[in-house]
C-alpha cells in the first residue's frame, strides 16, 4: 500500500550543488514550497542563479511552460536563520560530510521540529545510524519509547550529482528508522520524479561501495602507469558506455570528496580494498580537488 509523503513545506539545509538540485526537483517536480537555507549568502545567490538557469533552460527547451516555472521559483524562499525553519514537514541535511556538524544540525532539527516531521540526511558515506543517534534527548534512554520516537523518523535520502539529471535517490534505512518514515521518505523521492533503491545503512550505501572502489582502482592504474589518463577513461566511455570514465567522474564528483568516502569506507570495515590511492591523497594535499578548483585529473577553465 502506497502511503503518501505529507510534506506540505519542506526545509533545505545547504545550498550546494546537492542541496540547490534537491530545492529545485522538490519546487519543480514534487510542486512543495522550500525554505532554503545556508550559512553562506554567496552560496545561496550561486544556487538561485543555477535553479534560474535551469528553469529558463527547460521553458527554452518547451519541457514547461514559463508561468510553471515561475511558480517553481516563487516556492523556494530563502530563509537566514535556522529558526525561520522549524515550521517544515521534512528537512533534508545537505551540509558537508562533516559527522559532528551534521550532529548538531539534527540535535538542533530534532529538539524544534514538531513530532511527526522528518529528518532527511543526503549523506553520501556516514552512517545515518550515528546521525540518528544524536538526536536522543538529554537524560533519555535510546531504547526507551521517547528514544525511539525521536530517532525513528531519521533517515537517509541519498541524491545523485546533478540532482536534476539523475534519475535515482538511494533510500537508507538507519537502525532506527520506522516503516512510516521510510515509506514518506519514499513516497517524497517519488513525487520528485526519482526512482527509489533502499539500502542498508553500511559505510558508503550501496553506491559508493560500489563506485569508490572503481575510481581508486583507476587512480591506481593511472599511478602505476598501467594506461593513460585518456586511455583508463576512453576503456569505460566506448567499452561499457559510461557517460564519463572513472577519472572524469572522480574530478566530476570531486576528488576530496572521493577522499573523505574512501577514508569512511576504510575506516568504517578495516577493508583494505578501500583503501585510498597515495595519488589520490597527494592531489587532495595540493588542493587539486577536480572541476570545482579547476584542475584534477584534467583542467577546467570556467564556461
Ligand atoms: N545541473 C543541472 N543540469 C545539468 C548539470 C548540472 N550541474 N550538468 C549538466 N546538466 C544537464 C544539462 O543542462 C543537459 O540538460 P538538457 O538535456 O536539458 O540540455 C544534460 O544535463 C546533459 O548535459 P550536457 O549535454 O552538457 O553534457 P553531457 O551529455 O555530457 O551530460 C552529465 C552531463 C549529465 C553530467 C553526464 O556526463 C553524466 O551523467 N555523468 C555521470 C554523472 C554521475 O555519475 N553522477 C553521479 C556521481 S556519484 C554521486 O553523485 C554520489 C555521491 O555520493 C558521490
């Protein structure tokens, strides 16, 4: 039975690229008001003038028509302060992969939001586990009823960079998570147009068990001078027609980004076969961190 998401308003936290993609498939497709915030104004205005272009682009491209995006627009309104923000349905985390930042987000969510709103991580490799654990009351024991209500409605919604494209969210069921609130969670994917796969909270989800490894595998062909940069890449595009080789991706994703997952993956199974390349580790330490700094595997100039 098909349960429905609820979310009358939503709250965005983090205006990045991840949570400017989910304020503008949550406006557009999903047709629910968002509050938006970041710490950073600068931040905001870069994912404003994005979620414009990309609107203007699919009136130009007669995906929908110009009022439909304006009324897209006039949904997402950004707010300064998180208390401005207490009011929402869901609020989906896009900070960065920070463990105790996102902490005392969610303490802070947890402690004012009203009892039946849900708490969303777009966390790429912590464990919502952990984060769900944060939000235990002071004093209260996690195993108790009031515990349990409060981490209960933690959960993972995982998006794919860029969240307009992607077709799929990652759902991640936390130790603690209710049914009620993976089948919202769900539900709320799907009304952004997202098809949905549930996995279990291990480090890296499903996904980047699985992508993490490759791209190290890549770094390290390319380390040990086993095929060119160009070769590694061209092997995934024409051999098993990936959009971007490996090392494309990685620059694409960005390369301290692939770092910190990889670190979590290790150090979350001891697993040696995540451990991280030394190149990788050495580009990161030179601040070559891929298209966002302008230089990673490849160069990247700005238009
Ligand atoms: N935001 C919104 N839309 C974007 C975009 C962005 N940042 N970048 C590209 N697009 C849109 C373009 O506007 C275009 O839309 P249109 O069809 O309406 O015109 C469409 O994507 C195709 O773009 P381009 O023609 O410019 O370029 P490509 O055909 O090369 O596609 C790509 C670009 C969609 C990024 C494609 O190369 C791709 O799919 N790459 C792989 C991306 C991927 O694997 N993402 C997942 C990363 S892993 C992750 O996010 C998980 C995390 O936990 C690490």
């Amino acid at each position: 039975m098909s349960i429905a998401h609820g979310v009358k308003l939503l709250g965005v936290l983090g205006a990045g690229q991840m949570g400017t993609g989910i304020a503008f498939v949550s406006a557009l497709r999903a047709k629910v008001p968002v509050l938006l915030h970041d710490k950073s104004k600068d931040q905001v205005a870069r994912g404003l003038a994005l979620m414009d272009k990309l609107l203007s682009k699919d009136v130009a491209k007669g995906r929908i028509q110009s009022n439909e995006a304006q009324e897209a627009r006039d949904r997402v309104r950004v707010v300064d302060a998180l208390d401005d923000m207490y009011d929402v349905d869901m609020v989906i985390e896009a900070v960065s992969e920070n463990l105790d930042l996102k902490k005392t987000v969610f303490r802070s969510f947890s402690e004012k939001l009203r009892p039946d709103a849900i708490l969303a991580t777009n966390t790429s490799s912590i464990s919502v586990t952990k984060i769900a654990a944060s939000v235990v009351p002071e004093g209260v024991s996690a195993a108790s009823a009031e515990g349990q209500a409060a981490t209960g409605r933690v959960v993972g919604l995982h998006f794919f960079n860029p969240v307009p494209v992607m077709k799929l969210v990652e759902l991640i069921s936390a130790v603690q998570t209710t049914p009620e609130t993976l089948a919202r969670a769900r539900a709320f994917a799907e009304a952004c147009g997202k098809e949905v796969t549930t996995s279990q909270d291990v480090p890296g989800f499903v996904s980047n068990a699985l992508l993490m490894p490759f791209i190290n595998e890549a770094i390290m062909c390319l380390e040990k001078g086993v095929a060119t940069r160009d070769d590694i890449d061209k092997t995934f595009r024409l051999g098993m027609n990936h959009p971007m080789g490996p090392l494309q991706l990685a620059d694409f994703i960005g390369l301290d980004t692939c770092l910190a997952i990889q670190k979590t993956l290790y150090t979350g199974t001891s697993d040696s076969k995540y451990r991280p390349s030394v190149l990788l580790e050495r580009m990161v330490d030179a601040q070559w961190l891929g298209k966002k700094s302008g230089k990673g595997f490849y160069e990247y100039t700005d238009d």
